[in-house]
C-alpha cells in the first residue's frame, strides 16, 4: 500500500464491506471497532473472547487473561504492592525505548508462548465461522489477527493499531513472512512496525477511527460546528479568539469567529474499562461542588459499561448531595455504551481521563485533562498528547476548584482544543473504508510525526 493519493471526495457510505473483531478487555480495543461498524458486515462485532458458541476451553483462557488484567489494573492505586504487582505485569508487554532505531523483530517470550496457544486450537472455531464468508478481516486486537493467519483465513487480515506507540506484541513472531496488513494511528506507528519486521507495504497510515457521528464526512462537517461551541465556552474572555482571529477567520470564515456569550462548560471524567480511578471522579465533584450548584460548570461522570462503578458514583453523590446535579453515564451494554458516550461527547467541552484511546479524541477540539497513566503505551499516549499540544496533565483534584478555572479564564484549554483538532487525526474511519474498497483517498497524507 503506497502513499495515499488526493483525490475528490466521494461517498462513504459503503456498509458490509468486511468482518470486524475485537476483545473486551478494556474499552481501547472495543472502541475502535464500534466506530467501524458502519463497514462491517450486518453492523455485527465480532468479539473474539465472548461470542455465541465459543468453544469452552477458549473462553476459559480468555477470562483468566482479563480478570487477570482488571484485578491487577486495579490494584496500582494500593501503596506499594500494587505498584510492585503492576509494574511486573506491565514490563511483559512494555514499549522499548525509540533511540536508538535498531532491529527490535526478535520476538518475545510471550509472543512465543502465545503462538502454542494458537497452534492448540485457540481462536479457530472463530477463523472458521468467519471463513464461510471470507471478506476482508480487520481486528483491533493481535491475538485474532494472528491467529487469522495460522489457522489459514482465505480474506485479507487487518490490524488496527489502538495506541500512539505499540509494543512488540502488535507483530507476530515471524513479521518478514506475515501477511497482516497495518492500519496505523500515528507516524511513530509506522516506524516502530518496521523496526518490529513489518514490510511498510504492509502499513497504512490512516490515523484512529472514530465514529463518523462525530466527524462529518471528509470537510468535517460535525467536528468544526462542535468545536466553535466549545471554544466559545472555554473562552470566555476571548483571550484566545484575540489572539487567533486571523488564523480562525482564514480557516473558517467570519462567522465562525463571531462573538457569543458562553455557557457553562462541561467536564467528562472517563474511568477505562477495568473501572481504575474512580475515586478520582468523586474527589473533582468535591471540589466542584459549589460550582456545580451554582451551574457554573457541568460534570458527567462516565462509569461506562460497569454497574458497579455506576454504583461507587451514585452512592457517594448521593453523600455529597450532588446525586441531581451530576450526570452519571452508564449502559449496562457495551455497544450502547459506546454509542451514548458518542452521544453525549458532541456536548462536552473539556475530557478528563487516563490517556488511553481517548487520547486520540482531541483531534475533534477536545482538550484533554490526563490523570495518571496505567501501562507503558499510556506514558507514549501522554508524551504524544503532549507533543500535538491537545493534552496537559491534572493538578491535584483536590483543588480543581482553582487551577480549573484559571484554565479556561486564560483560554489556555481552548488553544489546546484548536491544537488538537489541527496536529491530531481525525478521519481514521474514512482511510480504512477507503481501504477496504481498495481505492484512493481524498485526503491528504498525514504528517509522519504524528
């Protein structure tokens, strides 16, 4: 797969033009492939460690794999053990250092063992199924795509990569001979799968997909509407429009730039999937409390698909009597979940999570709050949220009261909203439609770096 050419636009609205599968663990990997539903066969996703008919035995060790995962996640707030605990199970899938560039294709012992698993039958009731109809397949997780190609799976395989920086368990142990293709979020991407093996024939750089419900065709119809509003309400001051009026106007027109009167902005606290920090969510609503009474500012607390995160949030709102004021999201679905976060994102200003997948999600002018990062690919998540200018890490909670407000008084979370939607991709979604139907695309390249 070459550089992508430009092209004029063209529709997208291409549907079953491949199958797609995902894990539960976690949301990074689900997310994703939610957003491609629109391309996938019938609207289905398949989830490669929970779908009707698994065989036994591989469902055992798929949830062995994320209890495993979730206990010890949460386990990292606890002093000392957990940390201990957590940094040893991190350290097996930890990103290497970038410099210097050598070859990093030799495989790992995990990779090695997760090859006999393969090789013993785990994931090829799945590869069948989805071989009766061999379209093209596209994952979002290693362990199917691999697992595609060793029981022999006729179509195409895809690999969506979900961080900004992937580990060597993103390529399987024999990368010079793999047929997997690439989809990758991110310039540093493209250059780590080759230095993993991976012929760069075999990668696309086509940036995370997210939802087109929130982006608006290849002009970004829906993602500059929402970003006036939301530099409008993190701007109070218009400390940021002053400074930026001629680029915004050259960009968008007068109109855009045209002076309204703010609304009170809405912060979404978004705990990950393994439902970490969420002790976090109630110390902000503390400190906002006033502030939230007085509808000065706006706080979803998001639980995501967890009854008993919901639970937590409830019950200690209930304590603070805030239980009216602050909007709890959960779903007791995934899909329903992740469609009602993209739901409720087009009415958020500021984001505050981990970053995780969500990192991406300031390419749509959203301004990241980042909270401590759990695992090695969420410290390269933060150094790239960093990097493009959309992402600042937290104060203490505690006090968010204080350094909140000084944020948005100065416009300084509006320019990392401006940020974000100019240095982060966007229309991930589109390239791998694009690719799916094997024709060029009408937008440009993105930039190597990011």
């Amino acid at each position: 797969m070459g550089r992508l050419k430009k092209k004029k636009n063209h529709k997208h609205e291409k549907k079953g033009v491949c199958h797609v599968v995902a894990v539960d663990m976690g949301y990074g990997h689900e997310r994703p492939a939610n957003a491609l539903k629109d391309i996938s066969y019938k609207g289905e996703i398949w989830v490669a460690n929970n779908y009707k008919g698994i065989p036994k035995k591989d469902k055992k060790m798929w949830t062995q794999g994320r209890e495993l995962y979730e206990a010890i996640s949460r386990l990292k707030p606890i002093p000392i053990l957990g940390h201990y605990i957590f940094e040893a199970m991190d350290r097996m899938q930890q990103i290497p250092p970038f410099y210097p560039q050598r070859d990093l294709s030799k495989p790992t012992f995990q990779l090695k063992q997760q090859d006999r698993f393969i090789q013993k039958g785990l994931g090829k009731d799945l590869v069948e199924r989805l071989s009766e109809n061999p379209l093209p397949l596209v994952c979002t997780f290693p362990l199917p795509a691999f697992a595609a190609e060793m029981h022999g799976y006729p179509g195409d395989i895809y690999l969506v990569c979900t961080d900004s920086d992937i580990s060597r368990s993103w390529v399987n142990t024999n990368p010079a001979k793999s047929r997997i293709k690439y989809f990758a979020p991110t310039g540093r991407v493209v250059e780590r799968l080759q230095m993993y093996g991976i012929k760069r024939s075999n990668i696309l750089h086509t940036g995370f997909p997210m939802a087109k419900s929130l982006i608006g065709g290849a002009d970004s119809k829906i993602i500059r509407k929402d970003m006036r509003r939301r530099l409008i309400n993190l701007d109070p001051y218009r400390r940021f429009f002053d400074r930026y009026y001629t680029t915004l106007e050259q960009k968008f027109g007068k109109a855009f730039c045209r002076q309204e009167q703010p609304k009170s902005p809405t912060v979404a606290f978004a705990v990950g999937g393994a439902g970490a920090q969420r002790a976090l969510g109630i110390n902000i609503a503390k400190s906002l409390k006033n502030h939230i009474i007085k509808k000065k500012i706006n706080l979803i607390l998001v639980a995501g698909a967890r009854r008993e995160v919901a639970s937590y949030f409830n019950r200690e709102l209930k304590k603070l009597k805030l239980d009216k004021h602050v909007e709890v999201l959960f779903e007791k679905e995934r899909r329903a979940y992740f469609r009602k976060f993209d739901e409720r994102l087009r009415d958020v200003d500021i984001l505050w999570t981990k970053p995780s997948e969500l990192s991406f999600y300031t390419g749509l002018g959203i301004p990241i709050i980042m909270s401590p990062t759990v695992g090695s690919q969420e410290d390269y998540n933060r150094l790239w949220l960093q990097q493009v200018g959309g992402g600042i890490l937290q104060h203490d909670e505690k006090h968010t009261h204080e350094w909140l407000f000084d944020w948005i008084d100065s416009g300084a979370l509006a320019r990392m909203a401006w940020n974000g939607f100019i240095e982060a991709p966007t229309h991930g979604i589109y390239r791998i439609e694009d690719a799916m139907l094997g024709r060029d695309s009408e937008l440009p390249p993105h930039p190597m770096i990011v």
